[in-house]
C-alpha cells in the first residue's frame, strides 16, 4: 500500500489540510480517482473531530444548467477550497466555512452532498440551502417561474399563473395594445439582434406590471427572468450585476426587470455611472459576451428619458402605457359611464368599484391594472 501523503508530496502545494490523513489508494478503479480525494479529505476531518455533525443528501438537479464553483457559490455563505476536482460530466468539491465543511458531487443530473459542523441545526440549515438551489423543479406547464434578487448570494424563486396576452389585451389603449403585441413575439434571436432594453413608461395605474407578467409568459420558453428590488446597490456593485448576469440557464436569456426605474433613466437622475454599467452589459465589452436583456419601467415622461437608453440597436422597444381617451373609456364603462376625460385603466376598475371585470356588456377587461 502507497501512503496517500507519500503521493501528494511529490507535487508542490498539494497537502489536502493540516495533520495526518487516514487515506491509502486501493487496488480498485473506483478509489484510484481523483474525485476520491475529495470524499475522504472530508471523512479525514470527520474522523479527526473537526466536526460533530455529519448530514448527507442526494437528489435530482437542474440538468439545463452546468454547474461551477462560481454558480453553486451563490448557494451556500463564503467558503474556501481545499479540493476540486472538475470534468466534463462532473464537479466534486472538498470545501470550507467558517463553521462548516462540505463534500460535494455534482453529474450530470444529480447531486450528492454531505455537510458538516458542530451543530446539527447549522448542518440541516446549509444542506436545505444547497438543496433547495440546486434541485430540479417540478414547474407546471401553465406557470412562470422567475427569481428576486435582494443583494443576498443566492435569489428566491418566485411564480405566477399564465398570463396570456389574449386574456388581457383589451385592458390597453389601441397604441399601447400594438405595440404589447409585437413585442411578444419576438424571438430570442430577433430580441439579442434588434437591441437588449425594454422600455415601459406612463404614468401609474396603467398596466406596465400586468403587461409584464403577459410577456414573461409569451418568453418564458427562452427567457429566464430576474427582477431587482434594489437597483441602487446592484447599479452600485459591479459584483452584484455580475451575480445576476452569470447565474443563468444554458440556452436562456437573462431578463433583468427594474420596476419604477425613474431615477435610473431621468435625464437628471443620481445614478449616471450606474446607467452606465448596466448599459454597458447589455452592449458593451461585457455585454458583447453576455445574453441579457434590461427592462426598466417608469413614470417619466418620454422627455425626461437619458438618450443613452434610446440609441438605435439599444433599445429593442419603447412602449407607452396612456390613459384611454374619453371615448375609449366610455366604451369599457358601458352603461357605468359616461366618462368625461380620458382615464388610466385604474381609474376605469375604481369607476364600476371591482379589482375585475366580467361584465359581458362591452369588450371585458381582465387581470388586474398595476
């Protein structure tokens, strides 16, 4: 028998961790790899005591996505490695926290894991973390998936039942209608070739948040979409845009959503070198190499709005959500009416006092009008 010591001394820097390791390479195949390495590093601190608490999980993952180092660390608190073994069809990782150590296998459609620490609380706590990043899901067909990022290393997922377009369309003014439909059927292709940022602007109560969901639904076949709730740390943090721009399906784009983006696309807003970052990752050195997509929406006015975002071969689409004029809100109030002025879809729901509208009287309005 070869002491496994004996063996990694050979090469420069290669000890797995302080102190003796109870390891010998074995006459079998299996135990003559490298990944073996990283199993027995983490049964040697096992074994030592470094730990107390040992938690082992295996379970299906995403098998569109090709995991990394980079891409699992979203999922678990800051780590170092001691061993790394990556190929083709495979990743394994002997890693460690603070307070925890971790051994990691990752193929092609499954995951294995074990996790260690001094409390059995902290050790089921990161294996449920790893867990639930990493695991496939069971979406329903007639769902929309999407994450929300807060500035933490890791989103939640969040869902939402299928908006069709079809469903809601008449809850917009003619223009604004158009306009919503060409743009839901676009192509991945036609979206990365015609410009990267979306532009929704109008004032409050007229649609943009309904017309978003519509959208996510009519490209959620190749669109895998992020939404931020708070942009002024992600246009402060280049790592944070980096974050959000990296960790995305093969074969999808990133739609990166900015809900009440006013100060983000003011002319006058606080944030030029932000704005600048974010549109240098939908076009620029970064972005040449990225597959992401902006969509902001806000109240300003089309007036108020930076030039930068509006440049040809940027801007893929700039849709204004308007009130109805006098008679189109007539029309959608019917006998409730009649409406004097033009009104934001808002005020046309406040009018007949219902969140819905099933009336058969005139052409129905649906969904909701945030």
């Amino acid at each position: 028998m070869t002491d496994l010591n004996q063996l990694l001394t050979t090469f420069p820097g290669s000890t797995l961790i302080p102190g003796p390791l109870p390891i010998e390479l074995r006459s079998t195949d299996a135990h003559n790899q490298s990944n073996f390495i990283t199993d027995e590093g983490f049964l040697a601190a096992f074994y030592r005591g470094d730990f107390t608490y040992s938690l082992r999980d295996w379970f299906h993952c995403d098998t569109q996505t090709r995991y990394t180092i980079p891409s699992i660390s979203f999922y678990l608190p800051s780590f170092e490695i001691i061993r790394a073994v990556e190929s083709n069809f495979r990743l394994d990782l002997f890693i460690k926290g603070t307070d925890w150590w971790a051994s990691i296998g990752i193929m092609a459609s499954n995951v294995s894991s074990e996790f260690g620490s001094n409390s059995l609380a902290r050790v089921r706590e990161l294996s449920n973390r790893f867990h639930d990043g990493l695991a496939a899901r069971d979406v329903p067909d007639l769902t929309v998936s999407f994450q929300v990022w807060t500035g933490e290393d890791h989103p939640s997922t969040k869902s939402f039942d299928d908006v069709y377009w079809k469903t809601i369309n008449d809850n917009y003014p003619a223009s604004t209608r158009t306009s919503l439909e060409a743009l839901s059927r676009f192509t991945r292709t036609k979206a990365s070739t015609d410009g990267r940022v979306i532009l929704f602007h109008g004032p409050p109560g007229t649609g943009k948040t309904w017309a978003i969901r519509s959208l996510l639904t009519s490209w959620k076949n190749w669109a895998q979409a992020a939404i931020v709730l708070d942009p002024e740390n992600l246009l402060s943090s280049p790592a944070y845009l980096m974050k959000i721009m990296d960790q995305v399906l093969s074969g999808t784009t990133r739609l990166l959503i900015i809900e009440d983006a006013d100060e983000v696309v003011k002319i006058d807003g606080t944030r030029g070198s932000g704005l600048s970052r974010l549109l240098n990752a939908t076009d620029g050195m970064i972005g040449a190499n990225s597959d992401i997509m902006v969509l902001l929406t806000t109240n300003a006015s089309p007036g108020s709005l930076d030039a930068a975002l509006l440049r040809p071969g940027r801007c893929l689409a700039m849709i204004g959500f308007d009130s109805f004029s006098a008679r189109e809100a007539n029309e959608r109030l019917g006998c409730r009416g009649p409406a004097e002025r033009p009104m934001t879809l808002a005020e046309i729901y406040r009018k007949v006092g219902q969140t819905s509208m099933l009336s058969t009287e005139r052409p129905t309005l649906s969904g909701q009008y945030l």
